[in-house]
C-alpha cells in the first residue's frame, strides 16, 4: 500500500502543502495504516525548514529514512516525504504502520505557533475522514512507546483529539443566516472562526469551551453582515 493520495486530501481540507520530489515512492509497502503518530523533530529555529525535510527524507546515520509521511513546518506548511512505511515509531503501538507527523519544534519548550497546530489538527482530520478512522486512532509518540519517548512536548492530547473530533463532525450548515451572506463574507466568518480555534488550542482549551464562550460573539458577526 502506498499513500499516494495525501497531498490532494490535505490541499483539499484548505491546508498549505509541500510535495518533496519522489515522495510517491519513497518508503516501504504497507500492510495498512493502524493509525497516525503525532512527533516533534527536537530541532530548533535555526535548522531550516530545507534541511529539516532532507533528515526527513535521507534519515541520520542512526536510523535510514524516509522518518515520516509528513513533515509540518512552524508556519503550518505539511512537507510530504513519503508515501510507504517510514521509520518513526518502530518500537511503539502500531509500529511503522502508522503515518507519522513530524512537527517542527525543538521539543525543550519552544512555543507551538497557532497556525501550526490549527493545520496539525485539520490536516489529521482530513487524514482520519480519509481512512474511515476516529479519533482512537490518533497518538503522540509518548503515548505509544512510554517511558522512551516525549512527543510531542508540551501538546495536550486529549485536548488535541478533541478539536480533531469536533473537525471530524462538524457540518457547514445548509441554511439559515449564513446563507444570506455572499461568498467572500462566509470566506471572511470562516477565517475568523479558524483564527479563534488557533488561538484558543495553544492555549489549550477544548473546542467546547471555545463554542460556548463565543456563541454570541459569533451571532453578532453574522447579524451585522
């Protein structure tokens, strides 16, 4: 099995996207893909993105690569690797027959940028919806192989499942206010409730909380359009 369809379902769930020459067939076949791994790259801003995805793609004298499917910049920007089996999570639940995210972060407590983590929540959504998957199918390498691991510092999982289940439910809805508006006017809502949902994740609230504290916020916007 190779993964060749992951560019075009994160470009189509509106995330920014990087395609690596020969990710199509680069890595091992997989059986299947029991679930998605959330990593940080332990590598600071003065790494740059270009070297970063090489690592990535070429591996470290240690470990062969390709590390990951999917590597996924500060600024929000999923790189892809690799369309087969790569090697980040051998020792872990799942093993290699997983996707990993590789997140750009030094790990020893850089800040998560919103718009990084918005993408990282979107993107996996979409990865999920894809393979008919939930939640349950969403780990930090911590959690799959405990006691060896620590990604991704600093990132609450059980909030993270959260915000990418209300993604995986949420429908645009098919009448009522909104549909009095015009296209860029709900292109202008839509961006500003992604803004709030950034915002509010790295501070680690759960999507809940964000809809119940802005519910009338969010009506007075679509009144006065």
């Amino acid at each position: 099995m190779r993964l060749t369809w992951l560019a075009d379902v994160l470009r189509d769930a509106g995330c920014r996207v990087d395609e690596l020459p020969g990710w199509r067939t680069s890595g091992g076949t997989l059986s299947e893909v029991r679930g998605i791994v959330w990593h940080h790259t332990a590598s600071g801003r003065s790494t740059s993105d270009a070297t970063m995805a090489a690592i990535l793609r070429n591996g470290r004298p240690d470990l062969p690569g390709p590390l990951s499917q999917l590597g996924l910049t500060r600024d929000g920007t999923f790189v892809v690797i690799a369309s087969g089996k790569s090697n980040h999570n051998g020792y872990g639940t799942w093993g290699n027959q997983s996707i990993g995210i590789e997140a750009y972060n030094n790990g020893i407590g850089e800040t998560w940028p919103a718009a990084q983590i918005a993408a990282w929540d979107r993107g996996t959504a979409a990865i999920l919806r894809h393979l008919k998957l939930n939640t349950s199918h969403v780990k930090a390498h911590r959690e799959t192989d405990p006691g060896r691991k620590i990604d991704p510092a600093g990132v609450n999982m059980d909030q993270a499942r959260q915000r990418i289940a209300y993604l995986l439910t949420y429908q645009p809805p098919s009448k009522g206010p909104l549909m009095a508006l015009t296209d860029a006017e709900q292109a202008e809502l839509l961006k500003k409730v992604r803004e709030l949902h950034a915002d509010y994740a790295v501070k680690g609230r759960s999507m809940r909380q964000v809809i119940l504290e802005n519910a009338e916020r969010l009506k007075r916007l679509v009144s006065a359009s």
